[in-house]
C-alpha cells in the first residue's frame, strides 16, 4: 500500500506552498534551460564554431530526447513510483548539465544535451501529476495556475539569466547553475511528495521505439533537407521512413495491452483538441523565438543580456499573469482565454515579422513583445486545466506524458522547419542576410498559431457550472471531474 490522493496520510498533509515548490522547482529548472540555450546560440556560434545546423541541434537534442522519452517515463512513474521516476529525472538532468558545461566541441554538447532532454522526460509530466495529486479538488485551479506561472518564469529569467551569466562568466556557468538547483530539489521531493502509483502495467518498448525513431527520422530529415536538396533521395526516403515508424507506433499503441499512450484519451473532445493547440503553438512561438532572439544579437548588435532585457516586456507576461488565467479559467472558461492567447500571439509575430530590417529601432519592438507575452500566458494554464478537465486522476501520468510530448514535438519540428524555411532563403548569422531570410519564417509561425486559434474554438467551454451559478464559489466541478470515478481506479491509485 501507498500513499494515495484519496488517502488521509500524513504527508498529504504537507503545506501547500511546500507541496508547490516540491512539485514545480525541477520543472522551473527544465524550463529554464530551453530559453536559456536558445539565448546562448550566438556565443556557441563564435566560440566552437557551431553551424547553423549544429546550433539547432543543441536545442534538438534535448527536445526530441525529451519527446521520445516522456511517455516511457510516465509508463515508468505509473509502475514504480511517480516520486521515484521524478528524483531519477531531477539527477539524470543534472548529469546532463555536468557533462554540457565539461562539453569542448559540439558533439559532445549535443550529447550532454540529449541526456538533459531524458531527464527532463522524467520531470515536466511528472511534476503535474503530483501536483494535481497532492492537492484538494477546490484548491487545484489555483494549484495549477501557480505551477502555471512557475514555467511562464522560468521562460521568463532563462534569457536574463542566461545573458547575465555569460556577461559576467561564460556559457559553461549556464549549466553549472542546475547542479546546486538539482541537489536541493530531489531531497525536498523525496521528503515533501507522495510516491503515487498507476497502473502496474508492462513498458510499452516497441511503442518508444517506434515513437522516437519516427519522429528522429522526420526531424533529421527536414534538418537536412536544404543542403542534400528536398528532392533528394535519402531526404525523401528518410521523410517516408519517418511517417511509417509513426503509423507504425499509432497501429501498435492500438493493439498494445499496455499502451504507452492510450488512444481512448482521445475520444475525450478537451483532451485532443487541447494536444492539437498544444503542438501549433510550441511549432510557433518557439521556431519563431529561436530566430528572434538571434536577431537581436546578429542584426542589432546586442550583448545577450541586452538582448535578454530586450525580450522582457514578452517573457515577463506569463509570470503574472498565467496564475490569474489558471484561477479565471473555471469562470471564464478554458476555451475563451485560449482562443484570446493564441490569437495575440499570432498577431504579434505578424506584427514583428512586418517591421523586421536592418536598422529597426527596439522600441519599435516592445509593444509586439508585450501583445506575444500576454498571448503566452494565456495558452500556459488554462491549457493544462483544459487537458486534465474530464480524465479521471489515474490517467492524469500518461495524459500529461502525451500532451509533453505533443508539446515538445512541436518545438522540435517548428525549430526545425523554419530553420530550414530560413536558410532555405539564403539566411546566415550575418545582419546583411539575416532578416529577409528570417521574416518569412516567423510569418510562417504566424500562421500556424492563427490555425490553432480555428481549432480552438471547437475546445468545450471549460467553464464551471458551478461558478457560472455562483462566482463567488471558487470550486470547480469541471476540475472535480478529475477526482477517480469508480472503485476500480481507486485501487490502482492505493495499491501496488
């Protein structure tokens, strides 16, 4: 027997701050990484000589090993304990940014990188199951929100960290800093969170495989795809390689006893369409920032701290404001604060990619950043609380593991295709032929957030029936729905 969330134990009755740091400070450290990378691409450029494809890597390493383990991880959490696959991912991650920061050439960078994306698999889905686990039906709107505006942090300080650190030291600092983070977190989680259990089932292997070899397939590919020449035929072959593994895992998880990522999740309206939103919007806000902050550095000139304080009025906005859309997301509903945050975001990279020369004053910038920060806030929480509305709390694992996946996906092949829509258009890390290279890329990530908006509307309201009747209440039935529904599920949670 284990604890359960349904159980009165004494460690469910932890503080909920405490449970909240236990819970969000590993995913904070993963989150922080990604922008941080991103913002050091410049300096990684002049300093090992980095290619414009080696510099995709970097991020693509670690998303794509990222991708291709989180459902194994959740798999792992459900049969041996989610607290126990959440510490080894907390330490794997700090492994990998031991071994990023002792990196002297870029393979061993991307390779560092790559076991940083495998620890961070067994941290971010992990993270929001035992949150939504560890706390009350009434408090976990505002439980979300808060771990909502963890990430919008941790997106929001990677630049300014990132750019103060190499001001002051070097780009190696920027992973030393998750060694002391990592030391401190597993032992508050080990003592704070529950270790929850799933379903004992088999590791689905043949789906991981499937899954990652797929999507590597598809990625390499486009990564490759401009200089071996899209007609070629090892691009061709690898692109048509790459779909069938993916078939091949959707044919496989059908008939699977114990499937990595159970197809029935998608019967439920709220979960698909908020996995389809999920992916449009990471394909188009991060492809379009890996260009972006590049931009400020290669055409204006700026140091990365400059360019991280330049970002600001866009990487700020989710810290405020995504834990107010978690708590309004059961009045408002779900559906309303995504279709808004979507539609500023695309709106936003119209309007930078509209005004992007050469000589662009930064000024001119700051209300676009602003208009694409409050976008992002908006999608952050209300898409979490939309994703786990009507599942029952034992399959809140895999459903986090998918949507992560969706997610990570999405950064993946967004960096990836308009990296390629960029040099494609004779685009190098030069202020000369930078911009008219760039600009059509980030149109391009426009407008695939202006499809997602489309989607969006189909989401269900995601507003409280009960908040509706009274909004003084701040309980919401939608999240209530949440809590498991039969005896059944009940023993899964309780027994091991």
């Amino acid at each position: 027997m284990t604890d359960s969330p349904l159980a009165a134990s004494p460690r469910r009755a932890r503080p909920f701050a405490l449970v909240l740091a236990a819970a969000s400070l590993p995913m904070f450290m993963a989150t922080l990484d990604n922008l941080v990378m991103t913002n050091a691409l410049p300096v990684l450029h002049r300093d090992m000589g980095a290619s414009v494809e080696e510099l995709q890597w970097f991020v693509n390493a670690y998303t794509l090993a990222f991708a291709g383990a989180i459902l194994v991880a959740s798999a792992l959490g459900d049969r041996f304990g989610r607290r126990t696959v959440f510490a080894i991912g907390i330490a794997l991650f700090g492994a990998g940014s031991v071994f990023a920061a002792l990196s002297t050439d870029p393979g061993q960078l991307i390779a560092a990188r790559a076991v940083q994306g495998l620890g961070a698999a067994g941290v971010m889905p992990l993270s929001l199951a035992l949150l939504s686990g560890a706390v009350a039906p009434a408090r976990r709107p505002l439980a979300i929100g808060i771990w909502g505006g963890v990430s919008g942090l941790g997106v929001a300080v990677g630049p300014l960290v990132g750019g103060a650190i190499m001001e002051g030291w070097n780009w190696q600092a920027i992973f030393w800093l998750n060694v002391p983070v990592a030391l401190i977190a597993i032992p508050l989680a080990l003592v704070v969170l529950a270790n929850d259990f799933g379903a004992r089932a088999r590791i689905d292997v043949p789906g991981a495989v499937l899954a990652a070899a797929g999507v590597l397939a598809l990625v390499h590919a486009i990564v490759r795809g401009n200089d071996d020449g899209w007609d070629s035929v090892g691009v061709i072959a690898e692109i048509a390689l790459g779909a069938a593994l993916v078939a091949g895992f959707l044919v496989w998880q059908a008939r699977a006893k114990a499937p990595l990522m159970p197809l029935r999740l998608f019967r439920d309206r709220s979960f698909s369409i908020t996995n389809i939103v999920g992916f449009a919007f990471s394909f188009g806000t991060f492809g379009a920032v890996f260009l972006l902050i590049q931009y400020l550095q290669v055409v204006g000139g700026s140091s990365p701290l400059e360019a991280a304080v330049q970002t600001t009025p866009w990487t700020l906005a989710p810290m405020f404001i995504a834990p107010v859309a978690g708590i309004l997301a059961p009045r408002v509903g779900t559906r309303v604060l995504l279709v808004l945050g979507l539609a500023l975001q695309g709106v936003a990279l119209t309007w930078i990619a509209a005004v992007m020369s050469t000589d662009l004053d930064y000024p001119v910038l700051i209300a676009p950043f602003v208009m694409a920060g409050v976008g992002m806030a908006l999608v952050f929480a209300p898409s979490a609380t939309a994703l786990l509305a009507t599942l029952g709390l034992v399959d809140h694992a895999k459903a986090s593991g998918v949507n992560s996946t969706v997610r990570e996906l999405g950064v993946a092949l967004g960096t990836a295709v308009m990296t390629a829509i960029f040099v494609g258009a004779g685009g190098e890390l030069m202020p000369d032929l930078y911009v008219d290279a760039a600009r059509p890329a980030v149109f391009t990530g426009a407008a695939v957030l202006f499809a997602a908006t489309v989607v969006a509307l189909w989401l269900p309201s995601g507003k409280s029936a009960t908040d509706a009747a009274n909004p003084g209440t701040a309980e919401s039935t939608e999240l209530d729905a949440t809590a498991p529904e039969s005896s059944r599920e009940r023993e899964v949670l309780t027994t091991g």
